[in-house]
C-alpha cells in the first residue's frame, strides 16, 4: 500500500512539472505582429505584467518540482515540502488568477474603460496563450491535489496517535 502511494504521489509531482513546463514554454513562446491601418503592433507575452508573473511564477515552480522528484523517500526534508508545497500552491493560484483576468480583457475588452479586444487582431497570440492558460490551470488543479496530499499525510500520524 505505502508503494502504491508512493508511486501515485510521483506520478502526481510529474505531472505537475510537466504542466508548469508545458506552460512556461507556451506562454513564453506566444507572440505575433498584427498591422492595424498602417501601424504595427507585436503581441507577446512581456508586453503584459501579469503575464510575465505567469512566467516568472511558473517558472520557479517548474524548478521546485524537478527538484521534489529526486528527493528520497526517506528524507527529513519532505517536511518542508509541505510547507513549500502551501507556499507554491498560492503562487499557482495567484498568477493563474492575474493572467487569466488579462486574457478576459485581451478577449473580450472592457467596454467601461473603454479597452478593445485584441484576440480579432492577433489570434495565434492569443490561441498559444490560451493553450498555456490551459496548462496553468491543469497544474494549478495537482499542486492543489499535491498539497491535501501533503497535509494529510503530514496530520493523519498525529490523529492516530495513542494518547
């Protein structure tokens, strides 16, 4: 049983290093040069803060779950793991959360502020944008899976203990 989950809760950690991987690449790889009357205009993913957190975000979370996949069972270190576990779960959460609201102005646009949508203008952008969104997402969905997990098994020795 303690293998099974163990396998489980590595299947889980690869995933998640995949899906932040997957994303980064995605949303630093997404840009296209669009021309409105005359003037050109580049989309890319600088061009917006939130989406630079995004990669930023992703980025050192992408580090920090290729770095859980070779520590051993056995280490006292998997204690922290927890805690960096809740720590970058909420840096998932935040800079999903800031590039998905860009990417609903980018599509929609903001009639009240008078912001147009840009997605009409450059699709791909905003396509390859969205594929990375959709990875962030899936990510965000394991690292949240991974932190239960991790809590769990942090508290469930200490319910069973005999007072």
């Amino acid at each position: 049983m303690a293998k099974t989950r163990r396998v489980c809760h590595l299947l889980l950690r690869f995933l998640a290093f995949a899906a932040t991987l997957a994303a980064v690449i995605m949303m630093a790889t997404s840009h296209e040069t669009a021309t409105i009357f005359t003037v050109s205009f580049e989309a890319k993913y600088t061009n917006s803060p939130a989406f630079k957190y995004f990669v930023i975000a992703y980025s050192v979370i992408t580090v920090y779950g290729f770095l859980v996949l070779f520590l051993p069972a056995k280490s006292l270190l998997w204690q922290l793991v927890v805690a960096l576990d809740l720590v970058f779960t909420m840096l998932v959460v935040s800079s999903f959360s800031a590039s998905l609201a860009i990417a609903q102005v980018g599509k929609k646009g903001n009639s009240d502020a008078g912001w147009l949508p840009i997605c009409d203008s450059v699709p791909k952008y905003c396509d390859q944008a969205t594929r990375a969104l959709i990875a962030g997402f899936i990510a965000m969905i394991i690292y949240i899976i991974l932190l239960l997990h991790s809590i769990h098994t942090v508290i469930d020795p200490l319910l069973l203990r005999k007072s």
